[in-house]
C-alpha cells in the first residue's frame, strides 16, 4: 500500500496480528504499566501544525529492550466540518489504523491502551515514535477527506503521562454523561461495530442507548456520528426493528444483526442478559461479568484488578473463557459504564444479583449502585474465595441469596 514511503508496510492484512513477548521490542502501556491513554481532541485549525509529530520523552530505541513504558497519544485534529461530536469516533479509528501498520498491535482503549512492536519492525527501521507518528498522520489523511490538519503528540515520560491522566479521564466521564438520558425504546435505529472482527471474527458490538459497547469507547452518538462520517466505515446503522422481548432486550434488528455478521455463527442476541444468548465478547472489554455458581449470582472484575477473583482465577484467565466473539453463557464481556445502564443485567436481577467485585470500582460506581446493596457487595477486602464470599453473604442478608429478589418475567 506505501511501498517506499514508510520503513514498514500498512494494510488491512496486518490487522489481527498478535505480537508475543519475545518478539516484541517494546511494548507501550498493558498490564504493566499504570499510566497510558489515548486521546484525540478537535481543536481550532489555528492551533495545530499541520503534520507535526513531537515525542515528549524517550523515543523506543532509548528504551530497554522488551520493556514495558508509559505512553500517552495524543492526536489533535483539525477541521472546518468538524464537530467535537466526533472526537471518540476519531480516537477509536487508532485501535484500527495503528493494527494496519506492519509488526504493531494495539488492544483496548482510552485509559487501558496495550500497543506493542514487533522486533522485525524495528529492524527494518520502525525505530521511533516520529515515523509511527507520520504513518498515523498518513492514515488519518488519506482515510478522513474531512481532516484539514492533524498533528501527533508522543508523551513517554511517566511523570507527565500521570499527570495529563485526570484531564483524559474528565473528558472521557463528560462522553459517558451525554449518554445517560437516553433509552431504547426513545431511538428507532442501533449501531453495530464491527472493529474487533479482526482479532474475534463473529463478534459484533451491538451499541443501544443503553448498552454502550463492550470497550467502552463507542455509546449509542458516538455510533450515529460515526456513521454519519463514514456510511460504509466499520460503525453501521441497524434498524431497532421489534421488540421481541424487552426484559432480555431482545430486538428483531439485533438478530439479523447477529446473523449475519457472525456469519452464521449465532441468530440471537438479549442485550441484557448473560444466560441463553448472551452479547458475544472481542477482547476489548473492560470488564467482565462472571457467573459464581455456589451462589447463583455474579461478580465483577475490571482489566487493571490484580490478583485472582473470589473464584480463584485472575481477569487473564476469565478473559480467555469471555472472549473470541462467541456467546459463553455467564461470561459477559462488558464496557464498565454499562454498570449505570437502567438495564444492566435486568433480565437476571441487574445490581442486586451482584456479589462480588473489586473495592475500586465500588466505589467508583457507588453512585450507580442501589443504596441498600453497596454494603452487601464483598470485594477483596472482606473475602478471599468462594467459601468465606457464602459466609459473608449470609451474614450481611444480601438480598439475592436471602430470596428477596425476583427476576422480571
Ligand atoms: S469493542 Fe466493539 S465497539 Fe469497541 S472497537 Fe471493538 S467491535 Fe467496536
């Protein structure tokens, strides 16, 4: 495609490609990394230099090799039909072009970026951030008509990247919120994503008002804008169509979604339920969903958790059972916003059939959580395994294991 222009090649080919440690040179962000993210920012075009990329910090070949750095990517874009509207379609258009470009891999998004480089890459001269830089600049031109200016932004110096990391996080909150009012039954069209296909290929992302999709970085606008920008891109439109049932959010238009883009794999979809015909899941979600057997009910546990879950396995280990675009019942990958969806689960009680889940994000969704639960969820702080989860559940009278609660029919 860029013969000569660029020491590697770029295309749709490269897309799918997983880079193991031990071929790869670096690696940027993942899950040994604290601070990463990724954003891209419509600014004014008076505020941009055109085409200029700038690495603040190191640059790869300064780095040890096989080492794991911080990175911050900031992409600001310019352009007289540009809205801010359409900054978190731009900023997923990363996941898609830094995977078509020859030895670089690039998973998950916004706060969780994971980017490696493959050895042969930096051998054949993909040695530093300017050259990734100019070929995402070159993406981005020839694949955007709109983009008038365009200029790239490498931070790796970890200080700077923590420090820019609470302003990242504000603008990501602010998308979310947009969101929030908005329910299924006020739209008459969904948004189906099919960017991940390359790493899970019957997987589709199904986004409504109240399902943002699995990674997080694509709710029900940013799907509509997307689509407005690009009618044959990878975001498309699919009509709502009936409502078959609307405890389990199941929707003519989802099926034959689900039909046709799992190229015949599955031919139903509930939105929210994890039993039956659970959403499938790519390996972009932020968190997933775990069904605990010994006591009917889930737990929660998001990427960054270290450690194992109350059922003895890591996120790693749940990751490989949730993920791979197929629909694995009481496995659900899922973006952490949806825990504020007024249909999280709601064919399987939703919040009150949740027994287990990191501290950190109970607290961050404290005010998603209903008042008279918070304190009957465990997390690692008060159990260590399955046995100590019955005991505690039992003591603090959660309303799931107590009976209280009845699923909607
Ligand atoms: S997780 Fe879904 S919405 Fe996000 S990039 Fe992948 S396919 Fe698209």
């Amino acid at each position: 495609m860029t013969e000569g222009v660029f020491p590697v090649d770029i295309g749709p080919q490269y897309e799918g490609e997983v880079i193991r440690k031990t071929d790869m040179r670096i690696e940027f962000g993942g899950p040994n990394v604290r601070s990463k993210f990724e954003l891209v920012a419509i600014k004014e075009p008076a505020e941009i230099v055109h085409e200029k990329v700038e690495v603040v910090g190191p640059d790869i070949a300064e780095f040890p090799e096989e080492s794991s750095q911080p990175i911050a990517l900031l992409v600001e874009i310019g352009g007289s039909r540009l809205e801010k509207d359409i900054e978190p379609v731009l900023e997923r258009r990363l996941h898609l072009y830094l995977n078509y470009i020859e030895g670089v891999y690039h998973m998950n998004q916004r706060q969780d970026i994971w980017i490696r480089l493959r050895k042969d890459s930096f051998n054949k001269g993909l040695n530093s951030l300017k050259i990734l830089g100019d070929m995402l600049i070159f993406l981005y031109s020839s694949e955007i008509d709109i983009i008038e200016k365009i200029q790239v932004t490498f931070i790796t110096d970890g200080s700077k990247v923590e420090e820019l990391l609470p302003r990242a996080m504000q603008v990501y909150g602010a998308r979310d919120e947009k969101a929030r009012g908005l329910r299924e039954a006020d739209v008459e069209e969904f948004y189906s994503c099919a960017l991940c296909q390359s790493f899970a290929p019957t997987h589709i992302c199904c986004i409504t008002p109240e399902r943002i999709a699995n990674c997080g970085a694509i709710n029900w606008f940013d799907g509509k804008a997307a689509y407005q920008l690009d009618p044959e891109g990878p975001i498309q439109a699919v009509k709502k169509g009936e409502i078959l049932d609307a405890v389990r959010g199941e929707y003519t238009g989802a099926n034959q979604l689900a039909l046709e883009k799992s190229m015949g794999a599955y031919n139903k979809v509930y939105l929210h339920s994890a039993f039956a015909y659970p959403h499938t899941s790519c390996g972009c979600f932020q968190a997933i969903c775990f069904y605990i057997p010994e006591v009917d009910a889930f737990g929660i546990v998001h990427r960054d958790f270290e450690g194992d879950t109350v059922i003895g396995a890591p996120f790693t280990t749940l990751a490989g059972d949730t993920s791979g675009g197929r629909q694995v019942e009481g496995f659900l990958g899922i973006a952490l916003e949806y825990l504020r969806s007024p249909s999280f689960l709601k064919a399987d009680g939703g919040w009150y059939r949740i027994v287990w889940m990191p501290q950190i994000i109970k607290e961050l969704f404290r005010d998603a959580c209903p008042m008279d639960l918070y304190d009957k969820i465990a997390t690692e702080n008060d159990v260590h395994n399955v046995e100590e989860l019955v005991e505690f559940l039992d003591r603090v009278e959660h309303p799931w294991v107590k009976g209280e609660i009845k699923l909607p029919v």
